[in-house]
C-alpha cells in the first residue's frame, strides 16, 4: 500500500501543477489508500516542526532559509499546507516509491490541532513553538483546551523542544514532556516594553499550581516576564536572548550580532529568535541565518507591501486580538496620512465566532492621521457597529459590501493604504490589488 499511496500522491501533485494549482488533495488522497504512511517514511536528516497561533509561517519559511543559506537541502510547505493532509502531501512528493527521502532537513509549519497526528507519525527531531494565543474559538476551541491536546502528544516526545521563555502557556510543555530537552529563546526589556497591559491576555494563571502570575513587564499581550506567587514556575534562563535596538527600523542584537527582521513589529523579531534558538540547536551559523532572514520572502498579507504610482499600500492578516493588536501597533505607529480598508469575514475557516473584534484595540486606528476608513466582508455592518462603540463617526465610514468597491474606494484615497483582513479574505483582497497595480479593474 506504501508504494501506491506514494505513486498516487506524486501523479495528483503533477495533475495539479499542470492547472497551475497546488493544494493537500494528494495528501488526502494518499491517508485514505494508508493512513499509516507517514510512519512508513525514512529521512536520515533532521525534521523540525513549527507550530503555535501567529507567527508559524514566517517561522518556518525564515528557517528553511537559514539552512539553505548554509548549504543544506531542505524540504518544507512554504505555501502553508499546514494541516496532516498538506505535511503528507509535502513529505511524499519529496520521497522515493521506496519512501525515502533524500534532504539534509526538513522543515514542516503545522497547525496546533494537528500536531497530535504528525508529531506521532514522523520522526521528528524538534518542535518549535512561536505562542499560544486565543484564538478562532469554534475551531480551536478554547486555549486550555488546545494546549492540553498538545500535551498529551508529547508525553513521550523525545526530542528538542524550542520554547518562547516569554509565554507562560509555551514554557508550560516543558513540563509535559518529560523525555525531551528544551531551549528556551525570548526578548530583554525594551524601550516598549509595559508595567501593566490593558490587551486581551491569557497568560494571568499559573499552570503548575493556579496561582496568579505576576510579571516584570509586558511585551505584548501575555509574552513577557513572570514568576508565580506561590511556586517556582517562572521565566526559564534564555538560551537565546535578543536584544531589541529599534522595532521601526528592525534591528536587533544577538549574541554580538546585529540582525535586521524582515518584517516589522516586536513581535516579528520573537519569530526570528525562534529562528536563531533552532540554528543554534542544529549548528546554522549566525552568518547563514542573516541571510537566510535577507532571502525571506514576506508571505502573503503579512506586513505585505505593493506600490502603484506613487501610492505605498501594506497587506495585513489578521484572525485573533492579539495578532490584530500588534497589526493595530504598526499602523499607529506610522505617522504618514492614511486610509485604511477592514474586511471582517465569518466563514469556516475565519471563525464564525467574530466576537473578538473587542478585544483588539480598533481604537489605535482613530488618530488625525487616518484619513478614511472602509469597511468590507460578510460581517461589514458588525465592524461598522465595532468603530462606532469606539467613538469613530458611523457617518465617516464607507461602508461597501462588494469587496472590489471596496478596494476601488480604497485606491481613490490619497495617502499610503492599509488593508487588514480575516483568513477567507485575504487572497480575495489581494487578487484585486494585484489587478489593480497591473492596471486592470479591480
């Protein structure tokens, strides 16, 4: 059954590059021929899982960089097929009819609720984990939930975990995984840094005994630095600690080393610490992972930039507080007129659950430097109803329930444009902006 379910899936991923698509069907394909197949692999190098709510994607894509800047052949599913269909996809395209594969790494993003199933299936040598947020609540459930499912998948893990120090809901895994290592990777005190925090936080309890956390300061939502009251659990020793020089410009210390995050916000560069923390784990060097962070390519709609004429516009995704919050913090943060465009969303994969939208802070767009804002997606009238209850104007917001007048009312603004927008709407959004830039209709 090996050696079908392999075939298979390799004839329906040249099927579908034919049609120029892509996609997890083959990988689906080949779970219902041997839903064992996974195990059935060998690699004789190491494959490294990427996980937690934001920031897995960049991730992944910025180490599989690292390595290949240090020369390694690497696979990986750069274009986030991150679910057990997409990794199955991904690893039997890369192997032999024998099921073996030939790399010197591999590098695989996962989705939370998936790592129970290829955790067990594959080998695999570490698990990075970015955060543990709250997140789409009819999908992932609530946190408490999410995390312990994890748990239970690496009661007998055996390898490296590569843990955020700076979140409690993270450091806590070290705990379940009695068998596996750790490294720890996290931020210093910065000039950004908060005493108290007013975002939506998940962090305030002690896993180990219940007891409330206290912090040192806040970085952003719960990532910061803690110690229970009541027992030991605290922030671990760093085995990888960044030092932040300036988050408008990007850069950073490590180790004697500068470095410069490809994309913006605090919150990028905890992603490139993960990165930094695996490389040390696997022997990347520092100059491999400059470049490897150089190489990046952003993926799509985040921090994603266009330019048309004279006009700059950026691309955000956003699906949960506490991304949104640090979306909300670069564009308060710019101090150029703007406009900015919200398409809110509430299909499957977005979460039909959107109360969440008050519990980003909405009101960091309302400053004398947004010029206009617009409002899109299946759930407009809901965000419309959001910026009122903030204070904005309900008689300012453009309201256009079809996204490419949404878009076209967009581009008519003066000023540089934002768009931030839910999981479903963003390649929708995107393909218009590109059509856009290309001269067409949107």
């Amino acid at each position: 059954m090996k050696i079908i379910a392999i075939m298979i899936t390799k004839l329906a991923a040249f099927g579908l590059r034919l049609i120029g698509r892509g996609g997890s069907l083959p990988g689906t394909i080949a779970l219902k021929i041997d839903p064992n197949i996974l195990q059935k692999l060998q690699m004789s190098g190491p494959i490294v899982l990427v996980t937690g709510t934001n920031g897995k994607t960049s991730t992944a894509n910025m180490l599989t960089e690292a390595f290949l800047a240090d020369g390694k052949h690497v696979i990986s599913n750069r274009k986030g097929d991150n679910l057990l269909a997409g990794v199955t996809t991904t690893m039997l395209t890369n192997a032999d009819l024998r099921g073996r594969i030939k790399a010197d790494a591999a590098v695989l993003e996962v989705d939370e609720l998936n790592i129970p199933y290829i955790i067990k299936g594959l080998p695999v040598s570490a698990l990075v984990v970015t955060n543990f947020f709250r997140d789409q609540l009819d999908r992932a459930k609530e946190m408490e939930q999410l995390i312990s499912r994890i748990e239970n998948s690496i009661s007998d893990f055996k390898g490296m975990l590569i843990l955020n120090a700076n979140d409690p809901n993270v450091v806590r895994l070290s705990d379940a995984a009695k068998h596996a290592k750790a490294l720890y990777y996290g931020i210093k005190r910065c000039k950004s840094s908060l005493i108290e925090t007013s975002e939506a936080s998940e962090g305030k309890f002690c896993p180990r005994c219940g007891s409330r956390l206290h912090y040192r300061f806040y970085q952003y939502s719960h990532i910061g630095e803690f110690a229970c009251e009541a027992c030991d659990f605290s922030t671990p020793p760093l085995d990888a600690v960044g030092e932040v020089v300036s988050i408008p410009k990007r850069t950073f210390l490590y180790d004697g080393m500068s470095f410069e995050a490809p994309q913006g916000g605090l919150y990028t560069m905890y992603n490139c610490m993960a990165v930094l923390c695996c490389a040390k784990y696997f022997g990347v060097s520092q100059e491999a992972v400059k470049q490897g962070f150089a190489n990046f390519v952003v993926p799509d709609g985040r921090n994603e930039t266009f330019t048309r004429e004279r006009q700059t516009l950026i691309l955000n995704l956003i699906k949960n507080p506490t991304g949104a919050n640090e979306v909300m913090k670069v564009i308060e943060e710019d101090a150029e007129e703007r406009s900015v465009l919200v398409v809110l969303n509430d299909n499957t994969q977005d979460g039909c659950d959107i109360s969440w939208i008050y519990d980003t802070h909405f009101e960091k767009l309302l400053s004398t430097s947004t010029k206009h804002i617009i409002i899109s997606g299946t759930r407009c009238y809901d965000m419309a109803l959001r910026l009122k209850y903030s204070g904005y104007d309900p008689d300012k917001l453009i309201i256009k329930e079809s996204l490419s007048e949404a878009v076209e009312a967009l581009f008519d603004c003066d000023g540089k444009l934002y768009v931030v927008a839910t999981y479903t709407a963003l390649q929708p959004v995107r393909t218009l902006i590109v059509n856009k830039i290309k001269g067409g209709k949107s």
